[in-house]
C-alpha cells in the first residue's frame, strides 16, 4: 500500500497543542443527534452552532460520524454536512469519525473530500472505519451486495485504492492509471495548473485490534472509540504503539479516543440526561432504535434487570457530572491510556444541554474565550 506523502506542515496538523490547561488537546465527536420532540433540522442547526462554538473556544478538530437508518441520527451524510460547517467556521478542523469505507467507492471518497480540502484549505481529515455504520439489512441496502464481510475483509485494499486517488499515483498500467480524483493533485500537473499543497490526512478508527495494527503498521495516526468499546482501549492503543511503524506522515504513534462526556451546571441534571442517553442505546441495541428519549421519559422507564445491567455497565464509561467533575474524569482517563487527543462527545436529548455541555468543559480547561 502507498503511505501518504504529506507535508510537514500536515504532520504538524496531526499533532496538535493543548490549549488552556487540558493535558492534551481536545476535540469533539457530532453524532448530530436528534431528540424526542425535535427535527432533523433543529439538530443540524445545533451542529453549525456547535461547531462555531467549538472554533472559538479552541478545540482542535469537529468530527461528524456516518450512520444509517437511525432515526435518532441525522449524521447519514458526513461529507454534506462538513461542507456546510466549511462554511460557517474559520479555524478549527473538521473530518470524519468516520467515513465508513465498505458502503462507498474509494474515488467516491477521495472526490468527495477532494472538494472539502478545496472549500477549506488544510483544514480537512479523512477519518476511516471498516464497520458499517448500521445494521446488516441496511448495509446490504448501501453496498447494493449481501456479501458483506467481504466489504470488511477487503478494507486495506479499499485503503490503498483511495490513497491512489488522493495522492494520484497509480502505477503505469494499472487499470486506473489514467483516472483521476478531483480536486486533486492532476490538477497541479495540468498545463497553468495551481493545486494545494494540502490533501486531507487520513486516519484509521476503529474499536479493536484489527485498526490499531492496520494504523501502525502504515504509520497512520488512530483514533480509538472508547466510548463504545471501553474495555479494549488499553490493549488496542498498547498494539499500535507497539507495532508502529514510522512514515512520512507520522514519525511516532499518535492516537486519540473518543469519549462520552457530558458536563452539566449540577451534578444530578447530568446523571438525568445519561439516563436517557443509555434508555436510547438499550433500544439501539435490541433493535428498537427510535428518538433519543428526555429524561423524563427515562425516569418514568420501567428497566428490566437485564436492561439495567445494561445501563449501569454503559454509564460507568460515561464522564459526568460538574464541570470540574468531568474535568477530573477526563484527566484520569488520558492518563490511564496515554492517549495524544480526547475527542468528545455529548449525548444528550436536547441540543442546548449539548452545546452548554462544551462550554462548561471548555471553562473548566481555560480554553480561549470567543
């Protein structure tokens, strides 16, 4: 597989400074989630402020994650979005958290992001997963194919064909020799052609050992989804630092994790609002997957035993509390993985406890004021 030629000043991109007082720069994870009661609107509304917001209190990146068929999600079509946020912001990041490779052509991808570099000049991540974003049904539905542990199983030739096409450089007489992504660097060699130094970094997500090796062994940065698979973030980030190989992107590991962190003005509304978080993820996960539920609605939720298993072992991996409580959870954290970036994010019904959510944090580390 080709390793991404990218410049110096992309590694730099790569690896950021803490701002204020966190140990590590923090960034944070848009589900754009939609909330009993609201509109898919509202939602996208609250991520352009979100997103603002996040741009100048000093957060590094915003990422939108790709789902399907989830009524509570709105995020279905990150590269849409992002282009909208393009817009809207001046400095902070933005990327996908991520693209879910096997529902898309790879020259999809590197067109699709080819025109989001372009819209905001080296400020664009390409983060990648290999999971689907949904149930089998639906990614039979996206991938118009039942095979579909074959579209997994073929993830890092997939990766490879989309590094050809960001970097241009298939080999003399391959198939796609004579194909190029655009925006993209043919435009650079055309006859008065201008193109930017930039492409999109890319980077690999996942929840186990298979990304955390794939990363380290290109030399990619990784970012790690502790928020839903919390037991294997120690072993996982422990592979990739250990099996990392140097490249021109990365001359040492650096990986982020995805966090649920939810700041609130009193403790007890932030334990209300996780509750109704996890009554959303019970539904998900027994196949009932609806609005995120208010907290009234939890309260009032008559949990079996197994249900409630469920949301006590879900909620002990969600920081929570004041915002000097999260701030004490998530300095725990980065110190128990090591982990180079916190990137967070909140669940919650409404989009004003979400927005005042990163504010308190972004308080509690003396982050730039806007």
């Amino acid at each position: 597989m080709a390793v991404p030629d990218q410049t110096s000043t992309e590694t730099s991109d790569i690896r950021a400074e803490a701002k204020g007082t966190a140990p590590v720069p923090l960034s944070v994870l848009d589900l754009v989630t939609v909330g009993a009661g609201h509109t898919a609107t509202e939602s996208l509304r609250t991520a352009v402020e979100l997103s603002r917001l996040a741009d100048t209190r000093g957060f590094h990146r915003y990422w939108v994650a790709e789902h399907h068929s989830m009524p509570g999600v709105a995020s279905s079509s990150p590269a849409v979005i992002l282009a909208h946020l393009a817009a809207t912001t001046t400095r902070i990041r933005l990327g996908s958290g991520g693209v879910m490779l096997p529902n898309h052509a790879p020259l999809v991808i590197a067109e699709q992001f080819g025109t989001l570099e372009a819209m905001a000049p080296g400020r664009i991540d390409l983060g990648l997963g290999r999971a689907p974003g949904t149930d089998g049904a639906t990614a039979a539905a996206l991938r118009r194919s039942d095979r579909l542990n074959e579209g997994a199983d073929d993830f890092p030739q997939q990766l490879a064909e989309l590094t050809r096409f960001l970097d241009d450089d298939f080999p003399d007489g391959h198939p796609y020799a004579r194909i190029h992504a655009v925006p993209g660097p043919v435009q650079a060699t055309s006859p008065g052609g201008v193109q930017s130094p930039h492409r999109p970094p890319v980077w690999l997500l996942g929840s186990s050992g298979f990304s955390a090796r794939l990363a380290a062994t290109l030399g990619l940065p990784f970012a790690f989804a502790h928020h839903f698979s919390a037991q294997n973030t120690v072993p996982a980030l422990d592979l990739y630092r250990e099996s990392f190989r140097p490249s021109a992107v990365l001359d040492a590991p650096y990986a982020l994790i995805g966090v649920s962190a939810l700041a609130t003005d009193d403790e007890k509304e932030a334990r209300r609002q996780v509750e109704a978080a996890a009554l959303n993820m019970v539904r998900l996960r027994t196949g009932r997957p609806g609005l995120v539920p208010t907290p009234e609605e939890a309260e009032a939720y008559d949990f079996s035993p197994m249900e409630r298993e469920f949301v006590d072992s879900w909620n002990a991996n969600v920081v929570h509390g004041t915002a000097d409580e999260v701030r004490s959870g998530l300095d725990d954290l980065q110190k128990r993985t090591g982990a180079d970036e916190l990137m967070l994010t909140a669940n919650a019904h409404s989009g004003a406890v979400r927005l005042r959510s990163y504010e308190l944090i972004a308080d509690a580390y003396g982050l730039p004021t806007a």
